[in-house]
C-alpha cells in the first residue's frame, strides 16, 4: 500500500453498494439492489471504479469479497436506466460510458488486493465480467453464467472480456461464450475452467468469506506481487517473464515476511505476517 497521500481526503460514504470491513482487513462489498438482481447502473459503475482507485491507498483492506445481496450475483447492466439511455446519448457520451465499464475491470485486476467473488443465482452481461475479472471465483451450484452481449445487438468483446476470457477458458469456449451469448450452469462454467471453487448454495458466503479471510491474513506483500505478474505476463516473453519474476523475488527477499517466515519455521511456530 502506498504511503504516499495527497489533498484528496478518502471517501467515507458510498452510495451504489455496501460496505463492511473485519478485523482482518478484508473488504465486503455487496451489490445491493436485490430487486433488480443487483443491476448496476450509471452510478454503481463510477462508485466502482473510485473504490478500487481507493483501495491501494487506504491501507486497511487486505483483500476484497465481492458479492450480490438476493437472488443473484448481478444481472448486468439495468435494461431502463443503461440500455434505454445509452440510444439517446452522443458517440462521445457513450465512449466516455464504455470506457468508464472497462476501468472497472483493469481496476479490479490492477488493484493489488486479491479479489474474491462470491457467485449465486445470475452473473449476466457485465455481471459475468465482474465474476471474470475477480482473481477467485467461488461459485454456487445453482449460479449461471451469460457473456450475452450479442444477444442486445452489441459486441461480445467488451470491458475486456475478450481479452480475459480466452486467457482462463480457452479461445474454443471464449468464443462459444462471447458470440452466442447463452447462458451455462455451475457444472459447464467449472468444466470450462471459469470456477475456482464450487460448493452448494448454502456454504456459498462461507466459503468465499474463508477464503478472502485466508488472503487477508496471507502476505500481503508478496499476494500483491503474485497478481502483479500474472495480469503483466500475459503479453511478456518467456525471457522478459523470468527476467521481471527474478527481480521481483529479488526485492522480496528484503520484505519483513520473508525474515519473518525463517523466523516462525526455525522457531517451530506459525508466521504473523506483516505484508511489508
């Protein structure tokens, strides 16, 4: 996290979803629009991008479960308040708009937190990117999956989605998933490799929560690096990769964790990681 603090103070109110921090830094945010399956809208974009602008420099989350409040997980973009406004709206004004959805997604994965989602019911549309974009998924058996983006008229590819999905799936069921545009269940999405844990519906918020408690109480330091290079070497060469890895552990091995772990193994105790 940066030490480093301008004149901007942070944000102590956000709107379009809703907060709760434990004791261990990790960060919950909830989607919470139940009547709507947590469509997000104008303003939920926004506030999501400033939160994860937010985060490297607060100091006090150590890893982030994303999660919808209801019956779903997000169904994506509201039909009335996005799609009905975006055909009266200029080509600048809507470039501004889909630029702002793709920062949401380089945000999520440029932020140095590790980011749990927590999928039940419906991730659809923008949805099933912000499931994408998260670094776990941890997946209801009753949740679904649609890249339906097609199915509107619009491009499949969008808010990096084209980009991501290939990298995690495959381009054989990126492809099927961004042109048709149909939904899959838990079951095709785990077969497919876009699951990272899949449990029944009632250890869901279990689960994902044990799991985001794990990082938050993991090396911090050394979590922010690992998804460093794994967003970064996607579009690196082997020798550019192993060079940037070599300094990167390099630079670790002066971290307080890493005197810390020879400290608690040679002690015969568990580590208390400072994430430094």
């Amino acid at each position: 996290m940066s030490p480093f603090r301008g004149s901007v103070p942070f944000t102590e109110e956000w709107r379009h979803f809703r907060l709760s921090r434990d004791e261990s830094g990790m960060l919950t945010v909830t989607l919470d629009r139940p009547d709507k399956l947590n469509a997000l809208t104008f303003e939920s974009y926004a506030d999501l991008r400033d939160l994860l602008a937010e985060i490297p420099q607060r100091g006090d989350t150590r890893a982030i479960l994303l999660r919808g409040e209801g019956r779903a997980f997000c169904s994506g973009g509201d039909v009335n308040e996005i799609i009905g406004a975006t055909l009266a709206m200029r080509p600048d004004e809507l470039l501004d708009f889909t630029r702002m959805t793709g920062q949401v997604v380089r945000a999520m994965r440029e932020c140095p937190v590790p980011i749990v989602a927590a999928i039940h019911g419906i991730a659809a549309g923008a949805g099933s990117v912000l499931a994408l974009a998260a670094d776990f998924r941890v997946v209801a058996r009753s949740a679904r999956f649609a890249f339906l983006f097609t199915k509107v008229g619009l491009a499949g590819a969008d808010m990096g989605a084209a980009y991501l999905l290939p990298r995690l799936v495959g381009l054989g069921h990126a492809t099927k998933l961004l042109m048709l545009g149909d939904t899959i269940d838990s079951a095709t999405a785990d077969r497919y490799g876009l699951v990272s844990e899949l449990v029944d519906d009632e250890e869901l918020d279990a689960a994902a929560s044990a799991l985001a408690r794990r990082l938050a109480e993991g090396p911090a330091f050394a979590l922010a690096q690992t998804k460093a290079l794994l967003t970064q070497e996607l579009d690196m060469s082997l020798a550019a990769s192993v060079e940037l890895e070599a300094m990167t552990q390099a630079l670790l091995m002066k971290s307080a964790d890493y005197a810390e772990f020879h400290a608690a193994f040679t002690g015969k105790r568990p580590p208390k990681w400072q994430g430094r």
